[in-house]
C-alpha cells in the first residue's frame, strides 16, 4: 500500500513509546489504518492520531533516562580533549577567533563600566527617589531658558505651603560666585569651593556626617562644616578640627566661623563637589532675596514617599505667578540623580543631555560585541567542514544529536571562557589608558553585579556563537557525511555572507562616525573665535589697581594686559535697557554686556571693523563697543560716535568690533555690548604672554600677585585650556570612538582573513586545475576576492544612507557645523574596500602563487 | 497465593484469546469483541488489558513473521497459560452457581 500514517504522530509514537511494546501498537494501528483508509483516507488519519494519542499512558511510556548518565565526566572530558587538539591543529584561527572575541569582550567591558559609573552618578542618597530639585523656565523671546536659580523665598514657601515637600533648602553652590574661597587658619591658607545652604541641608542630602548631629551643625550662623579631607588639610586630623574658628575670605563675604561638624570626603560620582558648607543665612545677610522677581539659589526639596512627580509638577507650575503676579516664570521639579544624565532642556522640559552618549555608547559595545560574535560563528561554520568526518563516524558509532550540540556548545563555550579570561587581562592593563581619555576613576573591582553580567555576557556570546554549528552540523545524516555528498550544501554560504555584510555595515558606519565626529571636533577647536586663546592666562583678583596692571605690564615676558568679566565658554550676563537714537520703542534687543578694562580688546587680539578700540586719548571713560551683530540688529549706519544710553548713562560709541564666539560653539553668535569699566572694577585680569618665556614669567607674576592680594592663592588658568574643556565631551567622544571604531575593524579584517583562508583551502584544488589550464596569478586573486568585494560593497551600500541619516542627527545640536561632505562617506567606503581588500589579497596571493602540482598530487 | 483479579473488559479479552487459539493478535482480538458486543473499541484498551494480563501470567505471547503486510512490522500472538485457564474456569463456575440460585419467577 503506498500510504502512509502520519508521519508526525508516528515520530511521536516512536519518541514516547516503550521498545518492547512499539512493534506490536504500531503495526495494529496501522493494520487498522490501512483497513479504515480504503474507506476514507481522512477518518483514517484522524483515528491513526488519536489512536496514537490514547496510548500516550503511563503503561507505554519509556522510562526517561539520560543516556550517557554515567560516562558524563568521561564524555566532558573526551570533548575538552578534542577541543585542544582542534586549537592546536588549527593554530591560525583558534588564534583568530581568541583575539577577536577576547578584544571585543574587552571593549564591551570596559564601556560596560564607564556606563555603570555614568549611570551611578548622583545615585548614592538614601532617599534618591524623593530627592528633587526645582528648576525654573524663563520665557525668552527667542524661546524657553530653564535654569537651576531660583528665588531666594521659594524653599520657605514650598515646605509651608505644599504637604507633599518634607523639607526643603536653598542652597548657593561653589560655581556661584566666579571665584573660590580662602580658608585659613594661623598661616595655612587653602583656596577651596564652599556653598551657602539652609539648616535642614543634611536632612535632605544625605551626606554622612562623621562629626557633629544633622539638626544641628548648621544652625549658627557661622557655623562651618568641613569635609574631612579639607580637615586633614588644614589640622591634620577629622577630631582635631571640631570646634575650632577659622576664617572664611571670598569678595563678598568674610568672617571667622566656628566648625561644628565634619562630613565624609564626596564620591568622585557626586556632581557638586564641594569642600565645605555655610550658612544660607549669611549669604542672605550681604544679598538680601529681594521678593520673587530675582533668582540666585537652588532650591532642593524632600517629597513625602509616594508622591507622583507629575501631579507635584502641576501643582508647582504657577507657583510664582501666585507670589507675583508679573512673573511668568514658571517651576517645575525634576528627581536630582536624573540631572546629570537629563541635564538638557528644550522649551522648559528635561530633553536629554548626557544620556546620549550613554546610549551611544551601549550601542557600540552591543555592535563590537555582535561584530566579535559574527566572526566566532563564521569561522565556526567554515572551520565545519574539517569537522565532518568527525561528526560523521561519532553518529555512526552512536553519538546521539544532543552529546554533539553538548560537544560544540562546551567548546564555543570554553572559547567564551578562554577569551573573557585575555579579556580581564587587556582590561587592567588599559584601564589606566582609559581612565585618562574618560576622564573618570573605573576601576575592575569585582561586585557582584559586575561578575554576574559579565559572565551573563560571556555565556551567551559562547553559546550564540556556537548556537549554529552545534545545531546545525549535528542534524546532518551519518551516511551522507561519510560519502562526502554534503560538501556542497554545506557550507551555509548564505548565512555566513549575510553575517559578513552585516559586520562590514557596522564597520562602514564607525568609521563614517569617527572622520565626522573628528572634522567637527577639529572646526570647534580651530574655529577663529575673534579673539586669541593662546598663551592668555587669566586670574581672579581682589584689588586690581593701575598700579598693579602697570606692574604686570614690566614683567619681562609680559606683552599686553586688561581686566574684564569674560571667561570663554560662559554663558553671560546681558541687559536689554540700552536706549539709542532711532530705537523703535518696543524694540526688545537683548545685549549681552562684557565689561573691559583698557587693553583687555588688545590683549585677546580682538579685531575692530570699524573705529577703535577702547583709548584714553577720548577723554571720557564712557565708551562702548558693540560687535557686528549688534550693529546688525540696532540698524544704525555710521554708528562711530553716537550715544546710546544704558542703564541710565550716557556712553558714545568708540567701535565696533569684528564677531567673536564668548560663548559655546553649540550657540550662535548673540549682539553683545562692550562697555568699559576702570580696572580696579575688573574681577578678572587676562594677561598676554611671549611664548617660551612662560615659566619665567608665571613665576614673576605670582610675585607681584601675592604683593598686592596677600590674603589670595594665585590660580591662574589659560584661556586655551578652559576652552578645551568646554569640548571634552565631544573629545572624549572623538577619541573613544575612534579606539573603538579601530577595533571594530580589526575584528571585522580578523574575521574576513580567517574566511579567506579557509574559502582558499577550500578551493585549493579548482585553484591548481585553474592554473595548470593557464589562469594567471592575477585572475586567481580576483576569482577568489571577487565573492568578498561584493559582499563589502553591498554592506558598504547599506551603512553610507544609515551612517549619512545618524550623522545629520548628531551635528544638529551645533551652532557651527561642517558640511556634510560627500567624501567622508566614499572614503569611509573606500577604507571599508581598501582593508578588505588587503585582508583578503594576503590569503587569495598566497593562494594563488601555490604550485599546482602541490595541492593536485595529493589524494 | 491468591490468583490476581481479573477485570471484566479483561476476561473477555481473555475470552476472546482463549478462543482464537495461537491466532488471537491485536487487530483480530478487536474485531471479534466489537462483533460480539456490537459497540467500537480503542485499540488501545486491548493493548492495556493484553499487557495487564501478560504481567499477571494469564497470557503469554510470541511474534509472528515479517509479512508484506501491516508495513512490514511483525503480529504479536497471545496464548493464553494454564493459570489463565484456571482463572476463566473458576469466574465461570462462580458465575454459574450464582445464575442457578436465581428462583424460577416468572419475567412476564
């Protein structure tokens, strides 16, 4: 009869059925099969299914036992037996496959922990959940400004009249006031970073106190609180330093203080450093919160548990406009551990920030590490082929599938193992290296957490990557392995073209990435700002006299001096109470206003466009300088010699001077007024110096620095450095991912050079018959490269749109950009082309140069 | 030692075996009881109550040969044993002892 029962409850059947009862159950069930088909084919099968169905009993079920229960060690080490010797015969790609899993784990680790520090950050408060800030949305013209300033009154309020707020503290932070404190005690002076804050600080924030009580070290007015390691600093030791005075000096504010507690060193993964904490009420002393209409303090409350922040946002929103009714500012609070990844904001919402670099980050570990994957699997399958005969007498002596799945997985598992173990090593080797780029403190140290991911991570690696040989050559039939006949469907080209097109199309967009990131980083820092960074230092001062500028001016080395409140990079102070003849009435310009000294424009090299700068030959020292834009925006022609008011005073126009960037290159250029101001007003003080003299003079300067500010450290700072640092994230960014990006292709050309070789081994013989017919040399190598050339052309295909599309995205967040070229991306593909290319052509020309009668005798 | 039980769907499979002497198998046991019962059987059942019964001692069996038959799997005959024998005797003398004492009434 040419029918058959189902072919699926038969297996089944077979699979669940005691041996000794299978002849007799299946060969009645098909007697009655072949008797009931006659008359219906369909009945037929349905009771052959059910039939098989109801004999899935106890009484007929085998007894589950796993085979090779009681060789298993012997089998486990049988399989690591076979897994050396497959190293050590296969030397070239056991090395291949070590060193590109173990940098890609490498890689993956090592962003693994910069990402868990980004992520630690500010994350340390016991009550992190309901620690929050209020922040502040200003309406601008040109949009929304959210800022961290708040009005001086609004804790008070906040904790007063909301229920939700347990407590609430202002707090003046270290960056408030331009320049640093002086603490000194007998003859120790140190220049730190202090804030102002409320009583309840601690209460709030949870620093440890390792001295004094958190109700009460900030409740006198002079009270201080010291961190430890300023205490050390300053009495050797955390005891000694409780109850004694000391003095506090900055511009504004000095005193003798009585230190009432010590608190713990911060971790390096606290945002707002500081080193000591004073009272908020003596700030408020000297700069009164005069009503709800000025700015200065953060403000940082503790929610009771279970607030929704969502419903607390709507209930402060208006908060202000209920104080006073002119304002439009309005409030909103954000969770203080989310700031330092969410610290961007667009028309008064959190909208990303660091958080970017962050997932751009994971992103490239998770390609490295897919990249490194695709490689082992790859080389996994080619290296098949020598492992046929293998598999092939194992099932003929009785290997059942599941011994060989359990042989491959144990072996790309060990491989796993193997190279997470290099792995660790490269880690600590390059840690170093790599804390200097981040910037940042890592460290190996093994948690927990860190074990288990990582070996999370290697273990899936292991078994992804041999998740395909295992299953896949451990289907195939004995027989047809032994007679040869699979070596043609073998191969699994398909798949391994695929995962090679995949690999290169990651590789294309990194380097895409890298020439971009690295043509932007280079505009920003060689972008002519209009005025000069280098070799200009700059310091704070406290009396800045003529005499003192006169001073520095003779110091040998010393070419130009001026004092002024410009500091790269900052965003500035401005006024839109400038007044002109011809001012359209509700013309609301807003000016960004930088006060000078004479000879600060030459100093930093300023260019005028027109008129002069600032000069004591115009007799008044009411004099302005707008810059171009200003120019542009106020609409005068032939401005030289005009008087604009500002500020209720009358100030002429000496010039105007050419566009320069004072603020981040992510801004664009803004009218500025530049107003002069006699130097002793001048909080800074820039000073112009010859080039390799700079020792010399640094040390001549201080001299004449601590003559007239005893009480002051000299700390200087070049302008050249402060502007670099406003960049280091994209630094970081440039350098990182040009590491990476780097050993993304190495990976990628490990696993090419290791296909190309096994494709020519493979091929070796159609290789001498080719040659024997006469091919050339040449012809062999673009036979054998031409399969490689395609499939890097079609991934070079695939990632240029993608890479093209990620990069418009990333430089739309600056103000001054490159232009997309289009040779970033033809060279990127030609690179990507180039090294696969040569990767390839070291295997194809050994290959090709063989001697035919070498790889044909043999047989 | 007490004989094991024997289960009614089993004594008439025994029956059935008995009867069909070095002939009885699987597929025939089945058709000869659903003739007789005039109701379909799961070929299952027999295969429980044959095996059952093996393990008690009241059959034995033995494979037939490969035919060109049933896919070429081979027939599993039943015999039944002495002790099966002795078993469907004494049921059968319970059973007749118990339908004499039944009284001579009239059904009408």
């Amino acid at each position: 009869m040419a029918t058959h029962p189902p072919k699926m409850a038969l297996n089944f059947l077979h699979w669940f059925c005691q041996e000794e009862y299978l002849e007799e159950i299946e060969g009645n069930m098909v007697e009655l099969f072949e008797q009931q088909y006659e008359e219906s084919p369909d009945k037929a099968r349905r009771t052959f299914v059910w039939n098989v169905l109801l004999h899935f009993r106890p009484a007929f079920i085998r007894p589950f036992k796993i085979h090779y229960t009681q060789n298993h060690r012997a089998m486990i080490r049988h399989n690591f037996l076979l897994t050396f010797r497959n190293f050590k015969r296969y030397k070239t790609s056991f090395l291949i496959n070590l060193i590109g899993l173990s940098s890609g784990l490498a890689c993956a680790l090592l962003i693994y922990l910069w990402v868990q520090d980004e992520l630690s950050v500010d994350k340390f408060f016991d009550k992190d959940d309901r620690l929050f800030q209020v922040m502040q949305n200003m309406h601008r013209d040109d949009g929304m400004e959210t800022i961290e300033a708040t009005p001086g009154l609004l804790a008070k309020s906040l904790k007063e009249e909301l229920p939700e707020v347990v407590y609430s503290v202002s707090v003046i932070p270290p960056t408030f006031n331009a320049s640093k404190g002086v603490v000194s005690v007998d003859d120790v002076q140190i220049k730190t970073s202090g804030q102002y804050v409320s009583e309840d600080y601690f209460k709030v924030f949870s620093y440890k106190l390792l001295y004094g009580d958190k109700s009460q070290v900030l409740s006198g007015k002079n009270s201080m609180v010291i961190s430890e390691n300023l205490a050390l600093k300053l009495f050797k030791s955390a005891e000694n330093a409780v109850g004694k005075i000391i003095a506090w000096k900055t511009q504004e504010i000095s005193g003798l203080c009585l230190i009432s507690g010590i608190f713990e060193t911060l971790p390096a993964n606290a945002t707002n450093q500081f080193d000591l904490l004073l009272n908020y009420a003596w700030f408020e002393e000297t700069n009164p919160s005069d009503g709800w209409g000025s700015s200065s303090p953060h403000t940082y409350m503790l929610l009771k548990e279970d607030t929704r922040p969502d419903q607390f946002n709507a209930k402060i929103r208006d908060f202000i406009k209920t104080k006073d009714a002119n304002s439009d500012a309005t409030l909103f609070a954000q969770r203080y551990s989310d700031r330092y990844l969410y610290g961007s904001y667009e028309n008064g919402m959190p909208a990303g920030g660091r958080i970017a670099y962050v997932k751009l980050f994971s992103i490239i570990a998770v390609f490295i590490l897919a990249i490194a994957c695709v490689n082992f699997m790859n080389l996994s399958t080619a290296k098949a082929s020598r492992r046929l005969k293998e598999i092939g007498i194992k099932k003929a002596i009785g290997a059942n599938r599941n011994s060989l799945i359990f042989q491959h997985l144990q072996e790309s598992t060990l491989m796993a193992f193997l190279s997470l173990a290099l792995a660790v090593l490269l880690v600590t080797l390059f840690l170093p290296q790599f804390n200097q780029i981040t910037g940042k403190q890592l460290t190996l140290h093994p948690d927990s957490q860190l074990i288990l991911s990582v070996l999370g991570i290697t273990l899936f690696t292991g078994l992804m990557a041999g998740s395909y040989p295992a299953f896949y050559l451990s289907g195939f039939q004995p027989v047809a392995v032994l007679k040869g006949k699979l070596s043609t469907t073998l191969s699994g080209e398909g798949l391994r073209k695929g995962l090679v097109i995949f690999q290169f199309t990651l590789s294309v967009m990194l380097i895409v990435s890298v020439l971009i990131v690295y043509q932007q980083i280079e505009l920003i820092q060689s972008k002519n700002l209009g005025y000069e960074r280098e070799h200009v230092l700059y310091f704070d001062t406290e009396n800045m006299s003529n005499a003192f500028a006169s001073e520095i001016k003779n110091i040998p080395g010393v070419l130009d001096v001026g004092g002024g409140n410009l500091t790269p990079g900052k965003a500035l102070g401005g006024t839109s109470g400038i007044s002109w003849e011809g001012k359209v009435p509700d013309d609301n310009i807003f000016f960004s206003t930088l006060w000078l000294s004479y000879g600060l424009i030459e100093t930093l090299g300023m260019e005028m466009a027109q008129g002069s700068s600032f000069s004591e030959n115009f007799g008044s020292p009411n004099q302005i300088i707008f810059n171009e834009k200003a120019m542009e925006a106020m609409g005068l022609t032939d401005p030289i010699g005009k008087n604009v008011t500002i500020g209720g005073e009358e100030r002429q126009i000496v010039g105007i001077v050419k566009n320069f960037h004072f603020e981040s290159l992510y801004e664009e250029v803004k009218p500025c007024a530049l107003l002069l101001a006699p130097i002793h007003f001048a909080p800074k003080v820039s000073v112009k110096i010859q080039t390799g003299t700079e020792k010399a003079t640094i040390k001549a300067l201080q001299k004449v620095y601590q003559a007239h500010n005893p009480d002051l450290v000299f700390d200087f700072k070049f302008m050249d450095d402060d502007y670099q640092a406003l960049y280091a994230a994209e630094q970081r960014v440039s350098t990182l991912s040009r590491y990476f990006a780097s050993i993304a292709i190495l990976i990628s050309c490990l696993g090419l050079f290791g296909l190309a070789a096994f494709t020519a081994e493979r091929r070796l013989k159609e290789i001498g018959i080719r040659k024997i017919l006469g091919a050339s040399d040449f012809g062999i190598v673009r036979l054998l490269s031409g399969d490689f050339t395609k499939m890097v052309i079609l991934a070079i295909a695939i990632a240029l749109p993608l890479s093209y599309f990620i990069a418009q995205q990333w430089l739309e967040s600056f103000a001054y950009r490159i232009d997309l070229q289009w040779w970033y991306f033809a060279g990127a593909g030609l690179l990507a082309l180039l090294i696969a290319w040569f990767t390839v052509g070291l295997q194809t020309v050994k290959a090709a140069r063989v001697n035919p009668v070498e790889c044909l005798r043999d047989e | 030692m007490k004989a094991p039980s024997l289960g009614e769907f089993e004594e008439l499979v025994l029956l059935t075996v008995a009867a069909q002497h070095d002939e009885a198998y699987g597929v025939s046991i089945l058709e000869s009881l659903e003739e007789k019962l005039s109701k379909n059987l799961n070929i299952s059942a027999i295969h429980v109550a044959l095996k059952r019964m093996d393990e008690k001692g009241f059959v034995r069996s033995h494979f037939g040969g490969i035919t060109g038959e049933r896919g070429g799997r081979r027939k599993r005959f039943y015999v039944i044993t002495a002790l099966g024998k002795r078993v469907l005797d004494q049921q059968y003398a319970v059973r007749t002892s118990l339908y004499q004492q039944i009284p001579k009434i009239s059904f009408g």
